[in-house]
C-alpha cells in the first residue's frame, strides 16, 4: 500500500500548472484559454494513457507498468525546461502524460486486489497520495519559480518525480496471489454469513466486453466525467482567479495546496464511510455538496472566504476520490478490474480535458471566473443525480440490486 501511496502522489506534479499559469503567460504572452490548453492537451494524452496502462497492468504486472511509466514522466517535465513555443510544451507534456496513467488507474487496481475487509479504508488512504501531492507540488513549485524561474524548477521537479517513481516500482507487489497469500479479510468474508455491503453476483467475474454492455458502466463513466470536468476546471484556474481578485500569489498558491491537504481527510474519513455505509450513498451526499461549494466559490471577495471554500470543497472533493473505484470494484470485480477501471477513467478525462478549457473560454469572453464556477456546479449536481439512480449491472442470471 505505500508503494500505491507513494504513486498517487505525482498526480499533484499535473495539477501545479496552475502555478506555472501566469509565468507562462507573461513570457509567451498566452490567452487564459490557450494557456489552460496545455492541462487539457494533457487529459487528452491521460485518456489514451489510461487504457494502456490498465491493460499493461492486467497483462505485464504493475512493477514494470510503473517503470517504464515513471520514466516518461520525469523525462517529459524535464525537457517542458527547453520549451520555446506552444507545440513545444504540447510535445514535451504530452510525453509526461502518456506516462501519467501509472499515478491513479493502477494503484487503485493494484490496492482492490490485496483488500477485501476495509477497501473503502485503503483506497481512501491510497488516493490520500493525490491530495499530499497537491500539497507538496503546489507551493514547492511557487517557490522554486520566484528563485530559479519556471524552466529550471521544471528540471529540479521531473528528476524528483521520477526517482521516487522508480523506488515505487520496485517496491510493489501485483497481488497477495503471487507471495502465496490471499487478500486481507478474504476468509473472514468467506466464513460470514453477513456482509456488510453484498455484491449479489459473488461467483461472477467481469471480463472488459461484457462491462461495456451494461447500464452501470456508463452510468459509472458519466458520473466521473461530471465531475473531472469541474475538478480540472476549478483546479487549473483557481490561482489565476485568486490573483485577479487581488489574493497574493503565495497566499493562492497555499490555498490550491490547502485543497490537497484538507482532501487527505476527506479520502480516508469519507472512503472508510464508504466502505461501511455504501459507496453510492457517500459519492452523492460529496458530489451535492461539492456542487454547494462552488456557487460560494462563484461569490468569493476576499481571503477568508476562499480559504472557507478550500476546507469543505476539499473534504468532500476528496471524499468522492475513493468511491468511484470502490464502485467499480464493487460492480466489476474480476481479474479485468484495472482495464474497466481504466477505461471509466479514460472516458472522464475528457471531461476534465474540457473543463479547463471553458473555464479559460468564459475568463476570456466575460473577464471573470463567476459562470465559470455555476457551470462546475452544476455538473457536480449531475454528478449528483446520475449517483442517487446507479445499480448493480444486470447480466443474463442475476438480479439488479439498487443497494
């Protein structure tokens, strides 16, 4: 687990562009719209990244998967040092981004299949590595650009990235399986005749096909994509709103990592409520409330009200991380859980491609981030909707259950 820990923690590594924002801008001269392009570009490369990462997990095992995929990260930042141009930073990026899938389709796979007793626990403590990422990467960054500018913290960043990449990899293990053991609380699971959460299709196990035919996985794949939209918008354009309300970049900076630290609580608090209440009831009581949060955010002035907005917003932001997976797992089980997973994945981060790109387009056309925030909440609130009607997938042989 703290193999997967360590992984998730990259992600934070993608969500620091925001900091890089406005130093970009004002050297290449960049609208908000062409500049929230490279996250998108990003999310576009994540998406192709993230299927070939689930099936190289299934196929290869996730030790040689998080190698090769560490390596393209800490080399693609590396070379964004040597950038001259947008297509420059598309080339270099995009190279970082192909590699990018390893930071959450794999871990959350690789956790599932060594728990069974507490897997809302684990995945929320494992997609804590996320929030501890934002944490780290966020104002590090800040203060490696006011020292060295953004190139050089570029280079300082992809070669730390990538050495505690490669100690990850060596350290992870694919499956109790394979040490001979069988996962956590499987024969306490077996030998009960009551479970807490009930998976009605216990002898079942879904291959990549036969997902793609069910209502749950699409369901599953739209709530993800409602909410990656808003995630990446609010996470790209968040610093530049702070500023141009007249914040201080270093308080911005702190509050964009404040996001990252609060939502640590919220994976671990909310995924082990998940666990225990269900993961469906937890991912709509976090999606509404995330919604709440960002008409707040639409109406922010001054300093305490954006930090008021970073503590709920990030609790239950966080607090949604674990339970898609938990579902997926949940639905999906079944030596196929990481290319499902990963294909859910994939399918969302389009949304999150386009959610900064309108947050940048809406800046742009009206000079403020206020319908940029109504529109994330109103897709948390889809989100929200599609949530409260998801049930177990039917196939020929078993019943559907909207537990």
């Amino acid at each position: 687990m703290a193999s997967c820990f360590l992984t998730t923690i990259a992600y934070g590594l993608f969500f620091s562009i925001g900091v890089f924002f406005k130093p970009l801008q004002a050297e290449f001269g960049w609208s908000a719209a062409l500049t929230s392009s490279i996250h998108s570009f990003h999310l576009i490369i994540f998406i192709i990244s993230t299927f070939v990462i689930g099936w190289s997990t299934d196929r290869f095992g996730p030790q040689a998967t998080l190698a090769c995929g560490g390596t393209l990260i800490g080399l693609g930042v590396i070379l964004c040092s040597r950038v001259n141009s947008l297509w420059d930073f598309y080339f270099y990026y995009g190279m970082a981004s192909l590699g990018a899938g390893i930071v959450w389709v794999l871990p959350a796979s690789v956790v599932q299949r060594w728990f069974v007793k507490a897997r809302g626990f684990t995945l929320g403590i494992v997609s804590a590595g996320i929030g501890a990422g934002i944490i780290i990467y966020a104002p590090v960054s800040n203060h490696l650009i006011t020292i060295y500018g953004w190139r050089t913290s570029y280079i300082i960043i992809g070669i730390f990235t990538w050495v505690f990449l490669i100690i990850a990899a060596i350290f992870i293990e694919p499956s109790p399986e394979k040490k001979g053991l069988l996962p956590y609380g499987a024969e306490e699971v077996k030998q009960s005749s009551h479970i807490t959460q009930p998976d009605p299709q216990p002898d079942n196990r879904w291959s990549f096909r036969d997902a793609l035919r069910t209502r749950t996985y699409w369901v599953l794949s739209s709530i993800y994509f409602c909410t990656l939209l808003s995630i990446h918008m609010i996470m790209i354009h968040i610093i530049p709103f702070a500023v141009d309300i007249g914040i201080d970049k270093t308080d911005a900076a702190a509050a964009l990592g404040l996001i990252g630290g609060v939502s640590i609580a919220g994976r671990v608090v909310v995924g082990a409520l998940g666990q225990k209440f269900g993961f469906r009831k937890s991912l709509i009581l976090c999606t509404a409330l995330c919604g709440v949060t960002l008409l707040w955010l639409a109406g922010v002035k001054v300093l305490w009200m954006l930090y008021a907005f970073v503590v709920i917003y990030g609790f239950f932001y966080g607090g949604k991380v674990p339970q898609l997976p938990g579902l997926t797992g949940q639905y999906f089980h079944g030596k196929a859980l990481a290319t499902i997973f990963g294909s859910t994945y994939a399918i969302a981060l389009i949304g999150g491609a386009i959610g900064p790109v309108i947050g940048g387009l809406i800046y742009d056309k009206t000079g403020s981030y206020h319908a940029a925030f109504i529109t994330g909440a109103f897709f948390w609130f889809i989100a929200a909707i599609l949530a409260y009607f998801i049930s177990f997938p039917v196939r020929i042989g078993f019943k559907e259950d909207s537990s």
